[in-house]
C-alpha cells in the first residue's frame, strides 16, 4: 500500500463544542490510484484529506505514506513530509494574489531539485498565453489550472484535491477532470479527491464512503468511466 | 400565470472591460423583460454574463451602452447618490457567501436596515419568516452556512424591496441546505409576490423557475417561460 | 519572487509604508541631528580645555600667600599650581563693559587660547601678530576676541580700562578666549551679550600699581588702621608713627600727604604685594584623580573628584581659603554642559516617541496584512515551504522600508539639523572649532530602529505562523465575534448601527485602538507645548521687565565711593539702590561643600523698581526682618518659612544667619533677598552695586562713582532676541504634531476599512449612502482624537516645563496656559483628525462593490 492509514482518529473543541470527526479509519491505497473520498457535508472527508496530507496533527492511529510515519511528526518534518512528497490543489485555487501565473508555480519550483520543465508544463495546461497574468485577471479555471501546475511542477508522487471542481461549472469541471487523468496515466501520480460531487467517483480506480466519522462502504472500479464522458459534473 | 406589469426592463445593453488587446465584452447586447411577481432563472456556465447583467440589475455596475429600467427608473442614467438610493429602496441583495457582517449579531445584521431605509420591516418578524427567530442572538461564526444564508435572506427583505436579487445563493451550501434556502426563495415570489431573479449555473434551479433566460458568451441564448414550474420539493436534486 | 510580491504588496499598502518610513526616519534623523551637536560640541570641549589646560579646581580667598602656593605644591596629589587675582573693572569706551581683569605672574593653568577668528571673518581680525601671553609685559594686555569682535578690536590697538577710579592704556597683544568664558554674561545682562563683557589677561607688571595706591589714599579709602595691620604697609606705618610720636602727635594725625610721601619711596614690587593673590588655581595627577574615584565609588559618596581633596588643600594653605569649586560650579563652562545635557535628553526622548508610534504603527499594519493572508501563509505551508522562510518574508516588509528610513535619517540628521544646530549655539557659546560629529552609538540607534520594526514585524505574525496549516487554508477565516461590556449597558439598544458596530470593532482590535489613541495624545502634548512656547516668551518678558524691573535705566555703580555718596547720587536720580553678589547658602553654617548652594544674594530698598513676585509671578512684598528665597532653591535645600539659613559672600570667609520670611519666584535667577535696612543690621559690609531709576540718567556716564548706565529698552529688545529661537521651536512641534496625527489616524481609518472591505462592500450594495458609510469609518478616527486629546492635554504643560528648567538649577519658570489654548489645541487635533478622515471618502466611493465581494481571500 503506499497510503496506508490504520484506525486514525481525530476530534476538535472541548468542552461543549467537542466533536469527534474522524472515529477510527483504516484504509489504504495503492501506488498510482486515482481514489475518491466521498461523503456529506460534516462526514469528515476533508479532515481526513488533511491529516494524510499532514496539514493537521492525528489525536492517535497511524498513517504512513511510502513507508514514512506522519502521525507524530513535528511541524518542521511535516513541511519537509510535504515538500518532498506531496502535491495540493485546493477548492478555491488558493494562488497568491500578488504574483503572477508563472510566479505562483515558481514558488513550488524552488522546493524541489528535480522540477518538471515549466515551459512544458504550461503548455500541457493550456496556460502559455496567461503565463504573465495575476489570478484575478483570469477565469476559475484558468486559476485552477494554475494550482495544478504549481503542485505539478514539483512532480509529487501523490497528489491531495480538495473539492478541486467545487466552484467550477460542469464544463470546465470536466475540463479538470480529464486534465487530472491525463496526469495520472503519464506519471503515475497517486491522487486522492475529496468531493460531494456524486459522478467523479466512475472515473477513479477506488471509491471510498465516509460517513460520521467512519468508512461506511469502499470498494475498486471495475468499469471506469473516462472523464470526458463524465455528466452531472 | 404571472402576468402583471412590467417591473425590469434590459434594452440593447452592452457591458465592456479593458482595453486594447484586453477588451473583452462581458455582455452583448442584450434585451429582455421581467413581470412582477416573476420568479426569474439566468441559467449560463461560468463567464455567460449572468452575474454581470445581476450586477447591473442591482445598481452595482453600469451598463457601457443600452437602458436598464426597473420600476419605472431609468437605472443606467443613475449617479452614483442616487444608485445609492436605488439599491436602499428597490434592491434586496443576497450573495453566495451569504456576506453578513460577522461583528453583528443575527438580529441586528437584520435591523441595520432600519439605517438604510425609512420603512424596514420588523427583524424578529423576517428572523421569523425565515424559522430562525431562536437564532437571533447568535453571532454569523456560530451558525452553519444554511442559516447564514436564511439571514441573510431576513436581511434583504427588511427592505421590504421591490426585487430580491440572488448570486448563487445555494452555491455554498450543501443540497439539503439549498433545498431549504430555495423554498423560502420561491415562497417569496409565489406566497409573497416578490420578484425573485436568480443568476446560476445549476440547471436543476431553473425547473422551479417562471422564466429561465438561458445566456452563453455574453448573448441571450433562449428565454423560456414556463407556466407551471415544478415546486421545490418536485425536484430531484 | 517572493521579494517581487513582497514590493507588490508594499506598493498596495504604500501608505502605511510610508508611514513607516517616515517615522523610522523621524527617528534617527531627530536623534543623529541633536546627537551629532552634543557629541560635537562636547569633543570641542574637551579639546579646548586640554588646550588650556583647564583647572581642575579654584580656590577663592582674601589673600593667598606665596608660601600657600608653595605647600600646595608640595602635595602629592597636586600636579600644578598656579596664583592669580581677580579684578572687576569696566572698559572706558564702549559703553563702560564690565572688564574682568585677570592678573598672573605666568599662565601655567587655564592659558589663554589665541582665537584667529573664523576662515571668512575679516583679517584684520586674523592675527598674525598676535603673541603668546608673557607676564612680564609691562604694556601689553590679552583681550577676549568676542569682545574685540563686537567693538572692532584688533591686535596692535590699545584699550582703556577703568579700575576703581584709576584709568589706564594699554596695547592689544592678542586676542584670547577662555574655557571659564564659554558662556559669556554680564553681571548686569540677564543673557549672553558680547558687547558688555570683556575680560583681559595681564601681567601683574602691568597694573597701574603706583596710580592706584595714590589713588586709594587720595580717595580717603584706605584706613590707617587697615593700613597699620597689613603685611605691606605694616613697617612703613610705624615708621610714620615713629616720626609723628617724635613731634608728640598720634596716627591720628596723620594725613595722605605723609602716606604718599612713604609711597613714593616704595618700589614697584613693593607696592605691587598690595594686591592680594584672590585665586589659587589647581591640577590634580592622574593618579590622584583614579584613586579619589575608586574612593569616591566606594564610599558611594556623591562628592566630586577635585573636591575630595578639598582637606588636603585646606591644611595646606593652612584654612586661608574661603571656598574651593570645581568646574561644575563655574557658570562659564556648566552652562553648555547642562544645555548639551538637555539636547541630549531631547533627542533620546523624540527618538523613543517616534520609535513608539512606529512600533503601534508596524504592528497594526503588519497584523493585518498577515491576517489577510490567512489563505496564502496556509498554502506555503502546506507546499512544503518552510515557516522560518515564510517568517523572514513577513520580517522584509518593514526591513526594507525601516532600513531606508533609519539610513536617510542618519546621514540628513547631522547635515540638516546637527550643523543647524552647531551654527546656532556657536553664535552664542564662545568654543573654538565646533562641527557637528558622531560617534559610533549613532550607527548602533540606527540598527536598533531597524531591528524594532523587524521584531514588531515578527511578532505580528508570529501567533498566525504557529497555527497549523489546515487552520489557516480555511476560505473565508471565520471571525469570532464576542460579547463586548459596552453590550452590557442600558441604553446599548439605543445606539445607532454605526456607533454599536464601531464599539464592537474596536474591542476586536485593541492594538489599533492604542496606536490611535497613544498617537493623538503625543500629537496634543506637541500641540500645547508648541502654543505654550509661544506665550511663554511672551509672559517671561512681562514677568522679567514690567513685574520684577520696574525701571527704565539703569546705573552701574564703581566700588570706590562711600554709601553715603551713592546714596546722594540716589536721590538725585529718584533711584532706587540695589546690591547684588554671588554668595553660598545652606541649612547650617560652614556646611560641607557638598551641602551649599553657590547663588546670589540681592539687596533691595523696597521702593518699588526691583520687585519680588510670589510662586504666582504676582507681585508681593518682603517681610521686614526676613529674607526671601527663590522657591526653586528652596526645595532643593527643604526648608520653607520659618526655617533658617546660612550664607556668606563669595570671596569671604564669614557666616550670617537668617530667617526666610517669603517664598518668591524668578525666571532666571535664584538665591535669597534682604531688603537694605536688615541686610545692614547683619554687619555684612553694603556696596550697592547699581541704581534703578526711571529718570531718563544716560548722560551721567562719566559722572564720579559711575562705571556705566544702560537702557533698559536696549536690554529687554537684546533678551527676547536671545529667546527668538524658542519660535523656531514652535514650528518645529506643530509640524512633529501634524505628522503623528497623520500618520497614526491614517493608519487606523485604512486599517479599519480594510480590514472590514468586504462589509463595507456589503453595506454599500445594500444601499446604505457613501456619506453614512464614510461617517461610520470616521466615527473611531474621532473617538480616538477625543480620548487622546483628553490623555494628552495634561501633560502639555509640564512637558514644557521640564524642559524650560532642564537648563540649569537656577531656572524656574512659570507659565499659565490660558483655557483657551487648551481648547485650541483640542479644536486643532480635531481639525487634522477631520482631514485624515476627508482622504477616506474617495476610496469609499470607489469602492468596487464587485469586485470586492467576489474575492475569496
């Protein structure tokens, strides 16, 4: 398994405004998996996201991500854990304001000795013409591209999205969809979506429900869908 | 059958930005008319239009050439007092991040308007229509997004508007939430007889709509009216 | 490229940024421009003194003796020694100066300087000529070049000179100044005049011995008695005893013809032991200075380093000596000590204050710039990018702009202010070779400026870069809004939106609320400063020319008239007579040196032209029988009315009791009052020194008894120029006040509508009047003025008066802010609070409402 995560459990607040978000997972997922993480509101699908993704401290478990034990790391390590490893792309693209397309993806080039081409790169995103504009001169799109390119750049064996089509329409929605498969079938690059979107999940190798906490279902696609056949995005 | 009089009016508006090799035409040359009482859908994918022509709609933007009249006011010729004025009295505003000052109580987010217009209605009283009349002494950061945006809601019809504008008001909010926030919405146009006009980009919205002006680049691809609109709960979300 | 957004973003926030270069500048150009005259003059100092080789203590006495200056010689600690005398004369011609004529067998201590004059004086001045002092001129005299500057003196003219009735000439050999004329006053002038005060170096050789012995017989003033007890006289007195004893007559009989005759037949030299040696001047080895300050620390006594060998030089000189100061407690050179002092003081303090009000200032601002970056901080983080990188970014910010603010002010500080300043006090302070300097405690302010604002930087964001990523990447940051006290009261319901919504944002951001309130409180302390600068020359001179002189003229008298004589003079004039001297005063007789107080004695008649006034400055009059005390010496010493004090002439050894009666006041001058009849009854010998007089006496100029009349109009024109500079002052903290206003209210109204964009963007759309919204963001900027002018106002006055009576012990001045000032002053913060708030209405009108209300961040 190359994200393996064993009974990790994760809560928030005290006192009255204790909540138990993630009550003991276990799951796992193979090395170049396209996996979605499924589940309504509150399920704690992001939670879960965030701590394989060292962005949150685990209350007890363990999760280990090739082979390395993130559970218990100090924050230094953990940045180091995820400029190394990982690559994020966020619900609201999350780009610096203040820098431009090609300044935004440079800011990850910087972390990694061995970065794909940047030329290449945005070109394969569609991005060449923009690559001098700021995000707020550019569509939600165009911005998501951008964030795909920043945590592509880096080459990251595994690649966290959070709701990556959340404030997109079905098209461009598809767009990424298909962009994001395209990548996993050239690099092998894990991915893991977090999404309440109910048709992403025919696109991906492994389906995974949670609900209240817990892994209510999970089971592998048998019959995948590409992208672009992709409705109701 | 929603036939009353006209109360919107879009005559051959054109709405440009930037120049040079930047200028793009967010609308283009567009025309329709709205009734009162109309529960209204502009349907159209991200960069259609929509929420450019909202935005002129509520006195937010100015059209670069055409006329836009609602109300019998010819709100394109406005200065910037007067679309002041317009936006107190006409407009009621609800955004899709709900957009309620957070230093604010529920309650009082709601009776600020009696600072904007002469005549607000009652706020326990929209606090009330809206079923968050317990609500009201909580601050935004201690309620979930649903009822962020129920008062926000409340808040736009203390103005007691002629037209209640909404920008993807259920885009944040998960389906059951929307459900909710959509009846009170459609209850404001059929039980109330507001004018209710939605910009969105979700499809499934429009089937409870009386009119749908479906946009694409800009233009006004189709404006379908229809008579007897599904009910929220019709609708499989 | 981080550094590019980091330029980007300053240049967004230019305003604030530029609030922070401005203080950082304000800063250090303050601080290096009074600085760089303090450590300028102050290494002058020092140099001229080496040069003279300064004295490290005076010993004053009725008559040293040679064999006194022997055994002081003989001590260990005593590295030189040297006699002189002291006399006060007046110049002939130039309006009858007061010439302090110093006499000396050779110049060991204290040597005179030759003063070439500056590069573009005229040459006539440039003296080429000029030689080095030689006791054993028997024509030549060293005058002060301050003098000869004024009077058009050069070197090879002559110069006539009045002492006590004998005149003489004498040629110019060079033009000199002096360590103990650095700050040069008249007795008569209440400030530095050169005109009036001259001082000349001679050889005892040259004294007009002969003519002045004559003199003093002829005159009747000297007695025979006296006569018959001095060293000098003693044997030739019983030798006229003798041969009148032979003729069956007494000395009683004796008459001036016969004293002459013995005169005649005494040589120079002989004569010249006539004058007694009135100062005994001291260097101490180095030895002895190290060892006495080890002693000195010790002990942990508070006594000087000369003074500690005070007993040895007593025994030596076997007690004939009345008082022994050191350099502290000549007025000549304690004055730019204790103004160098105060600019010291000055700068440190303006230094601080800006550096304070740039501290608020970065804080607030970085504050909310790293809030509003909530998203972008998490994002980095959660990249992968390390927080100490992150930190250093943020730490950029105000490193860039600090630094450019901390360098200009270094280098523009000294250039602009320090050579103004160095300019200034040079016109009045007599020390050669004077330039603005620094030293290397400029460059470490400079740094320390900086490191300030990058510390304050870093710990503004310090507290978010802890937060652990998946915090900060929430969207929208979720504000926590709280229950505030105001809620709590009664009539919370009844405030409008605007006032409930204000109170509530400034309980959610404290920090900004001080910045304002702190930044306006200075503001209105400068304010009232400035105003009370300017009335305060203005009240000095009522207080000074119409309250305490009450005259128009002014009658310098000479010492060699009986008081009898004077007091006809007196009535001639309908004049009122007055005596002043320098004396020591204590709470016990012959108190330590540590424990007296060296000021002036003042003797009135009570008629109504030298007045007292009370702590008040309103006119009162003397209790009969008792003396007045200046109050500020008074508490210096702790004594009040009733209580009784000891003092002695200067220059002589006995003590007098007296019982304080009054508590008065004066601006400049500080010591006790006697009014003439009791100031008799003591025993003490009474030699008025002027007569005051409303009758217009100018041509009594050369009239017997006469040493000079001034003018009191030319006198009162001559202080209130030397208080000119107090305007420049003026301008200087209106200006300082504006600035801080400006930039600490600016920085709280962008603050605010920043920080609440998205609301007001809100509040716009849903209709709310671009007035109504900029009336809500101004209402804190008011707030904040009001409560800070309220803080502020209290301290405006005593702000000035320390600064006023930092600049020296025998300053006391007083000065009664009228309401209306303070009203003024309020009505002035207000108008520049307004005006801070005018810049706002643009950009709320502009506000981009969609724009604003789609951006995510």
């Amino acid at each position: 398994m190359y994200v393996e995560v064993s009974n990790v459990k994760k809560s928030y607040g005290e006192g009255g405004s204790y909540v138990q978000v993630l009550k003991g997972v276990t799951v796992g997922v193979e090395q170049g998996e396209m996996c979605v993480i499924q589940g309504a509101s509150g399920s704690g699908k992001s939670t879960l996201l965030n701590c394989i993704g060292g962005l949150d401290d685990i209350d007890s478990g363990s999760c280990k991500v090739d082979g390395l034990e993130i559970a218990g790391l100090k924050q230094d390590a953990l940045s180091d854990y995820r400029r190394d490893t990982l690559g994020f792309i966020f619900q609201f693209y999350n780009l610096v304001p203040n820098l431009t397309v090609r300044e935004n993806i440079e800011v990850c080039r910087y972390l990694t000795s061995e970065p794909l081409d940047m030329d290449e790169l945005l070109e394969t995103l569609g991005l060449s013409e923009h690559a001098d504009k700021f995000p707020s001169q550019l569509s939600g799109g165009q911005q998501q591209r951008t964030a795909i390119a920043r945590a592509l750049i880096k080459n990251p064996k595994l690649l966290l999205c959070d709701e990556p089509t959340g404030a997109l329409d079905s098209n461009t929605s598809r767009d990424i969809l298909i962009l994001l498969e395209k990548i996993n079938e050239k690099y092998g690059t894990t991915m893991l979506i977090v999404t309440h979107n109910n048709s992403i999940k025919d696109m991906v190798h492994r389906v995974i429900y949670l609900k209240d906490g817990e892994i209510s279902r999970e089971y592998t696609n048998s019959n995948r869908i590409p992208a672009r056949e992709l409705e109701d995005l | 059958m929603k036939d009353n009089k006209v109360v919107v009016e879009f005559k051959d508006v054109v709405k440009e930005y930037g120049e040079g090799e930047g200028r793009q035409i967010a609308v283009n040359h567009v025309d329709f008319a709205i009734n009162e009482g109309e529960f209204v859908v502009i349907l159209g994918q991200s960069g259609a239009g929509k929420s450019t022509v909202l935005n002129m709609l509520g006195g937010m933007d100015t059209p670069s050439s055409g006329t836009i009249i609602v109300d019998g006011k010819e709100v394109s010729a406005m200065n910037d007092k007067k679309l002041s004025e317009y936006r107190a009295d006409t407009i009621g505003f609800v955004f899709q991040f709900y957009n309620l000052i957070p230093s604010l109580t529920a309650y009082e987010n709601v009776a600020l308007t009696k600072s904007i217009v002469k005549d607000a209605l009652d706020p326990m009283e929209m606090l009330d229509r809206v079923g968050l009349k317990g609500h009201a002494k909580k601050f935004p950061s201690q309620m979930s997004g649903g009822e962020q945006q129920r008062v926000s809601i409340a808040r736009a019809l203390a103005k007691n508007p002629k037209i209640i504008l909404g920008d993807e008001p259920t885009g944040a909010l998960d389906s059951e939430t929307g459900v909710t926030v959509l009846k009170l919405l459609t209850e404001m146009s059929n039980k109330y007889g507001n004018t209710v006009i939605l910009v969105t980009h979700n499809a499934d919205i429009a089937k409870c709509a009386d009119k749908v002006i479906r946009m694409k680049n800009g233009k006004i691809r189709e404006v379908k009216i229809d008579e007897k609109p599904l009910s929220v709960e019709e609708v499989d979300w | 490229m981080l550094f590019r957004k980091m330029l980007r973003e300053i240049k967004s926030n230019l305003g604030q940024f530029i609030s922070i270069l401005i203080l950082s500048f304000l800063a250090t150009f303050i601080y290096a421009g009074f600085e760089s005259n303090v450590v300028g003059s102050g290494m002058a100092v020092e140099n001229f003194h080496k040069k003279t080789n300064i004295a490290d203590a005076w010993v004053y006495s009725e008559g040293f003796t040679k064999d006194n200056l022997t055994e002081v010689k003989k001590l260990d600690c005593v590295e030189q020694a040297q006699l002189r005398t002291e006399l006060r004369g007046t110049t002939v011609e130039y309006g009858g100066a007061q010439a302090d004529i110093y006499l000396m067998d050779e110049s060991v201590i204290l040597k005179p300087y030759l003063y070439e004059g500056e590069e573009d004086k005229t040459d006539r001045l440039k003296e080429s000529d000029s030689v080095e002092f030689d006791g054993a001129d028997k024509d030549g005299v060293w005058l002060n070049w301050s003098f000869a500057n004024e009077w058009d003196i050069s070197v090879g003219d002559t110069i006539k000179l009045e002492y006590n009735g004998v005149r003489f000439e004498r040629v110019v050999r060079g033009l000199i100044m002096e360590p103990e004329y650095e700050y040069t006053k008249a007795e008569k002038d209440s400030d530095i005049n050169f005109k009036t005060l001259a001082y000349v170096y001679m050889g005892y050789d040259a004294f007009p011995i002969r003519e002045y012995a004559k003199h003093q017989v002829t005159s009747g003033k000297l007695d025979v008695e006296e006569l018959k007890d001095s060293e000098v006289f003693k044997d030739k007195i019983a030798e006229i005893e003798n041969k009148l004893a032979e003729y069956g007559m007494t000395l009683d009989d004796i008459d001036s013809d016969m004293i002459m005759e013995k005169l005649d037949s005494m040589s120079d030299d002989e004569l010249t032991r006539m004058i007694p040696y009135t100062t005994m001047l001291v260097r101490f080895t180095e030895g002895a200075k190290n060892s006495a300050k080890d002693k000195i620390k010790e002990e942990n006594s508070r006594i000087s380093v000369p003074m500690f060998y005070e007993s040895e030089i007593s025994d030596a000189v076997d007690e004939n000596y009345a008082v022994m100061i050191d350099k502290d407690s000549v007025i000549g050179i304690k004055r730019i000590a204790d103004e160098l002092n105060q600019h010291d003081s000055f700068s440190y303090a303006f230094a601080l204050i800006f550096l304070i009000v740039a501290i608020l200032v970065i804080s607030t601002t970085m504050s909310r710039l790293v809030e509003r970056q909530r998203t972008q901080i998490g994002t980095m983080n959660a990249i992968g990018m390390k927080r100490w990188k992150i930190a250093i970014h943020y730490m950029s910010y105000s490193f860039f702009v600090s630094l450019i603010g901390s360098v200009a002010g270094l280098v523009m500080g000294p250039k602009v202010i320090g050579e103004l300043i160095v300019d200034m006090l040079m016109e009045w302070y007599m020390i050669p070779d004077v330039s603005a300097g620094s030293n290397s405690l400029f460059y470490i302010v400079a740094c320390a400026v900086v490191v300030v604002c990058v510390s304050a930087s870093y710990i503004s964001c310090r507290k978010l870069l802890k937060v652990p990523p998946a915090a900060a990447l929430r969207p929208a940051a979720p504000k926590k809004a709280k229950r505030i006290l105001a809620e709590r009261l009664p009539f919370w319901k009844r405030l409008g939106f605007g006032t409930q919504y204000n109170l509530r944002d400034v309980s959610r951001a404290p920090l900004r609320a001080v910045m304002g309130i702190v930044g306006t409180a200075v503001g209105t302390v400068l304010v009232i400063y400035a105003f009370g600068c300017y009335i305060l020359v203005d009240d000095i001179v009522i207080w000074n020319f119409d309250k305490l002189q009450n005259y128009n003229y002014q009658m310098a008298l000479t010492e060699d008239k009986e008081v009898e004589f004077f007091d006809e003079l007196a009535d001639e004039v309908d004049g009122e007579m007055i005596m002043t001297d320098q004396i020591e005063i204590a709470t016990k007789a012959h108190a330590s040196s540590l424990e007296r107080y060296k000021q002036t004695l003042t003797v009135i008649e009570g008629k109504g032209m030298q007045n007292i006034t009370d702590e008040k400055t309103e006119i009162t009059s003397m209790v009969p029988g008792k003396i007045a005390i200046t109050s500020r010496l008074a508490k210096q010493m702790g004594v009040g009315i009733g209580d009784k004090v000891y003092w002695h002439i200067y220059s002589k050894n006995k003590w007098y009791e007296a019982e304080i009666g009054l508590i008065n006041r004066t601006p400049e001058t500080a010591g006790i009052t006697y009014l003439r009849k009791d100031f008799e009854e003591t025993g003490c010998e009474y030699k008025p020194t002027a007569i005051l007089t409303r009758e217009n006496i100018m041509n009594y100029k050369d009239r017997e008894g006469v040493a000079g009349v001034y003018d009191m109009a030319e006198i009162k024109e001559a202080f209130i120029k030397g208080y000119e500079v107090i305007k420049y002052l003026f301008y200087m903290m209106m200006t300082f006040s504006i600035i801080t206003v400006v930039v600490v209210l600016y920085n709280s109204g962008n603050l605010s509508f920043h920080e609440r964009l998205k609301e007001f963007a809100t509040l716009k759309v849903m209709g709310l009047s671009t007035a109504k919204i900029r009336r809500i963001l101004n209402q804190e900027n008011i707030w904040f003025a009001v409560i800070g002018i309220l803080v502020g106002s209290p301290f405006g006055k005593p702000s000035l008066l320390a600064m006023m009576n930092s600049n020296g012990d025998e300053f006391d001045y007083y000065v009664s802010i009228p309401a209306y000032l303070y009203v003024m002053s309020a009505v002035f913060i207000l108008a520049v609070a307004i005006a801070v708030s005018a810049m706002f209405s643009k950009k709320i009108k502009r506000l981009d409402m969609v724009g604003t209300l789609k951006g995510l961040e």
